[in-house]
C-alpha cells in the first residue's frame, strides 16, 4: 500500500517525510468496484497546502477498471486519429496504384522484378530519394517511362506525410493540362484550375510528368504560379519528369520569360536519374511469359 501511494505521487508534490502512523490508521475501509465488484482500494496522498498524508478514494470504480476504460479511451482516440490521417492522404489525390506505395514496399517489390546492375541503378536511385526528407528545395526525378519515378514520388510524400504530417497535393501535368485545354466551361476545366491554383496551400507539391509535352498556356501559367509561390514560401516539391531543365524552362517559358523559375529549380535542387528497365515493360512480358 505504501509502495503504491508513493507510485501516485506527482514528482513536484513528493513528500517530505512518510506518513505518521495516525495518518495510516486513518485509512477507510475497501470499497466495492462498481464495474467488476472487486475491491476498490483508498489511496494515500501527501497534500502539499496542509502538508499532511491523506486518504483519498476508494473511487467508484477499481484501478484496473479505470485503466481499462482508459485503455479503450486512448484505443478509441487513436482509431479516430488513423482515420483523420487516412482521409488527409487521400486529399493528397495520388492515383490508388501509386498511392499504396511506401519506401519498404518499393524495396521489396523491386527485388522481384530487377537483377544486377539494374537492381543496384534503381536502388541507388531509392536511396538518395529515401534521404531527401524535403528540406533540399525540389526533388526532381528525371527518366525514361515506367522506370518508377511516378512510385518514389509517391513514397517520398508518402514518408514526409507519415513522419513530419506534410500534406501533399498530387498534380498530374498532362490531365491538367489537358482538362485546361478543354473549351467552353467545362467542369473538369474549372476543378484543374481550382487544383492548381490551390495547390501551394498544401505543404508538398507533386507535379507528376512535368514538360512531357507542350502545355497550354492556362497550364504553363498556373505551373508557373504555383511552383513561383512554393520557391517563395520554400515548401518542397517533387517534381518526376522525362525533359531535362532546359526542356522543362522551355515549357514555362510563356511565363517564365527570363527562366527564373527554372533557374531557381536548378540552383536548388536534387536531382534523381531514373533509368534502367522499365518496370511497366517488364511486367508486361514477364505477365505474358
Ligand atoms: N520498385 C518497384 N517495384 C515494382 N513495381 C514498381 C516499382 N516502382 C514502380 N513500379 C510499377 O511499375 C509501373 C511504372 O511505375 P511508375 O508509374 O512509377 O513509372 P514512371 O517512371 O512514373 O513512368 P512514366 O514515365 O510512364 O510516368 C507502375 O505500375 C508501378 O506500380
Ligand atoms: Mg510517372
Ligand atoms: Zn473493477
């Protein structure tokens, strides 16, 4: 009982000296716990004002009951906040077969599709894309198709999300693109300019195929906006790609005239190759064989 009632103590409210021994006759009685109608015990405490020990309780319920409803509190409160965070990512808008991807599974599954030298290129590539955690400016993933460079985006969103509550936004270059094109008021037009016009509220911007091919002029400016705001701001961005900078500056150029945007993404960024076998290709013909 002794040990326990110390146990109880805030350390600011530690006691002096132990209790007398009339204090520790004054325990009351054992109680009945309301839930499992077992002992509920009395507690002894020092009273820092009165500078006395003194009995508290027995509480309505007994402590292991009390530890169990606050077990399920705390179960309870932790499902709530999983769920919050699974709603928060799937605001982010990656596509379902990028969006399941993390840095381990990524791993995992390379193994089952790469050998050798490729293997060791693309895991060379998951390496520095693992350690960039987002404080290096842009993160620019740059290769040929279905190397995977649309998946380490989405895992490096994926890792700054889990670790340090980054939100990202997912920005698919050529269906916004193509949705800006569309004539007349298109609802899909109004979202694609709403999405990229929004997008620096987020703490990470995903731009997914950047400069693969010519964009229209509503697209270049809003890419120009945004990425412009987010240098500013100094928030991340990953940017996956198959031109090279002076490619990408020739896209922006309309509202970029004197390639500062591009000049500031060159200056400060990490730039990942992503070469090697297309992932795409090899499951194309492995699925065939
Ligand atoms: N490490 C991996 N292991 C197994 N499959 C992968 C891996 N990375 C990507 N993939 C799969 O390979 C396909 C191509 O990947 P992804 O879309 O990321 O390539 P990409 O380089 O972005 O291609 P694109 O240039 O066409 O946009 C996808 O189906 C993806 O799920
Ligand atoms: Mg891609
Ligand atoms: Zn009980």
């Amino acid at each position: 009982m002794q040990a326990q009632a110390n146990a109880r103590q805030e350390p600011e409210a530690r006691p002096p000296r132990g209790p007398t021994p009339e204090e520790l006759a004054a325990k009351p009685p054992d109680g009945v716990c309301a839930e499992c109608r077992g002992p509920s015990v009395a507690h002894m405490i020092y009273d820092v004002f009165k500078k006395r020990h003194r009995w508290i309780g027995p509480s309505r319920i007994c402590d292991r009951c009390s530890d169990a409803v606050m077990g399920q509190e705390r179960q309870k409160a932790e499902a709530k906040q999983r769920t919050a965070a699974q709603v928060q990512w799937a605001r982010a808008g990656f596509p379902e077969d990028l969006g399941r991807w993390d840095f381990d599974q990524l791993w995992d599954a390379s193994q089952a599709w790469k050998t050798g030298d490729d293997l060791a290129r693309w895991q060379k590539a998951w390496q520095i894309v693992k350690t960039w955690h987002g404080h290096k400016g842009a993160l620019i993933l740059r290769g040929p198709v279905g190397t995977g460079k649309s998946a380490l985006a989405a895992a490096a969103a994926k890792a700054l999300f889990r670790l340090r509550s980054v939100q990202p936004v997912y920005l698919p270059v050529p269906d916004l693109n193509g949705a800006l094109g569309l004539k007349n008021r298109s609802p899909d037009r109004d979202a694609a300019r709403e999405r990229l016009w929004r997008a620096p509220e987020a703490g990470l911007l995903v731009f997914d195929d950047l400069a693969v091919s010519k964009l229209f002029v509503d697209c270049q400016r809003y890419v120009g906006i945004a990425i412009a705001r987010a240098q500013k701001e100094g928030k991340p961005m990953i940017i996956t790609t198959n031109a090279s900078l002076a490619q990408m500056a020739k896209r922006l150029a309309r509202d970029d005239e004197h390639g500062r945007v591009t000049d500031r993404l060159a200056g400060s960024s990490t730039e990942v190759l992503v070469e090697g076998e297309s992932f795409r290709c090899l499951r194309k013909t492995r699925g065939a064989a």
